[in-house]
C-alpha cells in the first residue's frame, strides 16, 4: 500500500456510513494524508468513534470526529454539513459511500425493499453531492490547499456496469450513480469541481460477509475474479486518498474499478 504523504493537509473530508467496512478504511487513508475527517454513522456509534480514535491517534496534522446522519433523509445530511462547517470551517472532500443490500428476486421484491435501496445508495449519493456542491461554491477556491475547488468521490461498484439477477435495485443504484457522477462533472468541472467514482469488486466487508465466510462462497467468488483474490477495505482506501489530491487533478467525470479484474468477465476465458 502507498506511504500516505500528507496530501490532504488543511482539509476536511467527510466520509458517510465510515464506522465499518470501506467507509471505515477511506477514513482512515484519508486521515493518514493529514486531512480533518468527519466519521459518520447511522447506528454504530461506538464502532465510528473507534475509527476516528484511530485516525487522532495516528494523525500528525488532522481531526477526526463522529457525526451521526441517516443519509437517505435530507434534515439528516443539512446536519451533517452544518455540523462539519462550523467545528471546521468547510468541507474539501466529500465521500458518500454509505450503501446496503436487501435482495430478492425481482418478481418478489417487496417495494419497500426497493425503495430503501435506492434511498440510500442513489437518493443519499445525491443529497451529500447536492450539500457539498453548494459549500464548494459558497467557500471558493483556495489555491493554497488544492487546484480543484472541491472533490466528490462517489462508492459505486462493478454492478453500474454488471447486471445482477437477484439484486436489481442494487444493480439499478449504482447505475443509476455513473449518471449522477456524470452529469455532476458534466455540469461542474467548469467551476473545478472533480467528481469521480470507485467501482469497487469484491471486498472482504459485512455487505458479503455471507459469501465469503464459507468455503463454498469464497471458491464462488473467486472465479469471478481473473487476480483470484478477495479484496480488502484498504484496496479502496489507497485509491480514494490518491483521488482526492491534486495528484489526480485531470481525472473528472471517470470511474476507476478496483476490482482485481472482474469487469474483463472472465467467463469469457474459454470462449464462453
Ligand atoms: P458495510 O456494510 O461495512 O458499510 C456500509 C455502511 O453504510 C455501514 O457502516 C452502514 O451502517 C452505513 N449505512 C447504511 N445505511 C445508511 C444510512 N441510511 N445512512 C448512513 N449510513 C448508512 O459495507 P461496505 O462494503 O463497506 O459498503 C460501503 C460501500 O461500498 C457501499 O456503497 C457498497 O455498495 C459499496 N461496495 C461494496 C463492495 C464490497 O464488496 N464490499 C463492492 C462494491 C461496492
């Protein structure tokens, strides 16, 4: 993994659903760069304190700090924002990553399971976006600190490009999320706003606890794998710090799988 560099100095970064899992390693990449980091969670409140324990402990310049906000709720993400301008003045880096599963087959897919999923993996993409966007314009560029006026990186997954049976209000977020991220840069860019995606692939968190905690389930889903390795939340992190600094300034409006190759189907290897 790269060294962290501080990168992100003078910057705050907030990082939804962060108490576990990728979120969790975003934050913690992303505070090793110097960065202010605001941890937030919808439940776990003792889980996201641990993180942002970590993150002070190991800081040499940042702050790290626990604000709790359903982000499928719009009163919740104002708050959010709210909160994290006043102890910090502004936000530089926004991270909605918070997302979840509830899956069924199609033709038995209880509407509520539907709309929960968009709620929280599309609707809450778009309200963080939304609130960033409007601090980035408010504050203004602040050259000492960054070339770009603000950052958004949005969580997606291979499935805004891979169709998923059993799973298509999953599938039909992160689709619907390239869209979003692209129509934000579209509009954007010209103001220096980045906003880019990471489509992670296959990671070791809760979300697929399920799978990869058995044998058959980690065989399963290693053949969807050509680098034949189950990734890890620290993957994600590494890229997300490099994303965010001016490192990657010319990338706007791109996705950027992490995902040990899933994208190239290896199903295809032998012909099909
Ligand atoms: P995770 O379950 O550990 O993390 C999801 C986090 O989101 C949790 O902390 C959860 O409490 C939080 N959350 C859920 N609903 C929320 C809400 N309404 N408001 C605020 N927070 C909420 O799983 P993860 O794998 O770390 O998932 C993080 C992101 O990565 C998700 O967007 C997921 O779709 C995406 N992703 C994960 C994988 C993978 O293989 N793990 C692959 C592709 C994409």
């Amino acid at each position: 993994m790269q060294k962290p560099n501080n990168r992100l100095e003078n910057q705050t970064c907030i990082i939804t659903g962060s108490s576990s899992g990728i979120g969790a390693a975003v934050a913690k990449a992303l505070g090793a760069e110097g960065a202010n980091i605001v941890v937030n969670y919808r439940s776990s409140k003792e889980a996201a304190e641990e993180v942002a324990d970590e993150i002070n402990k190991n800081s040499t310049s940042g702050e790290a700090i626990v604000l709790h906000g359903d982000v499928s709720k719009e009163e919740d993400v104002k708050e959010l924002f709210k909160k994290t301008i006043n102890h910090f003045g502004t936000v530089d880096v926004c991270v909605p990553n918070a997302g979840l599963q509830i899956d069924h087959p199609l033709h038995e897919m209880p509407l509520d399971a539907w709309k929960k999923v968009i709620d929280v993996n599309l609707t809450g993409q778009f309200l963080c976006a939304k609130e960033a966007i409007i601090e980035f314009m408010r504050r203004g560029i602040r050259k000492d600190v960054s070339n770009s006026l603000g950052k958004i990186i949005h969580m997606s997954s291979v499935h805004e490009e891979i169709p998923w049976a059993g799973h298509a209000n999953y599938a039909a977020s992160k689709g619907g999320l390239l869209m979003l991220m692209e129509s934000i840069c579209q509009a954007y860019a010209p103001h220096k706003i980045r906003c880019n995606s990471i489509a992670p692939g296959a990671i070791k968190t809760d979300i697929n606890k399920d799978v990869w905690s058995t044998k058959e389930g980690r065989e399963n889903m290693l053949k969807l794998i050509p680098y034949k390795q189950i990734g890890v939340p620290e993957d994600i992190g590494s890229v997300a710090s490099w994303l965010a600094s001016d490192e990657s300034e010319y990338i706007n409006g791109t996705t950027i799988f992490v995902d040990g190759g899933m994208t190239c189907y290896p199903g295809f290897t032998t012909n099909g």
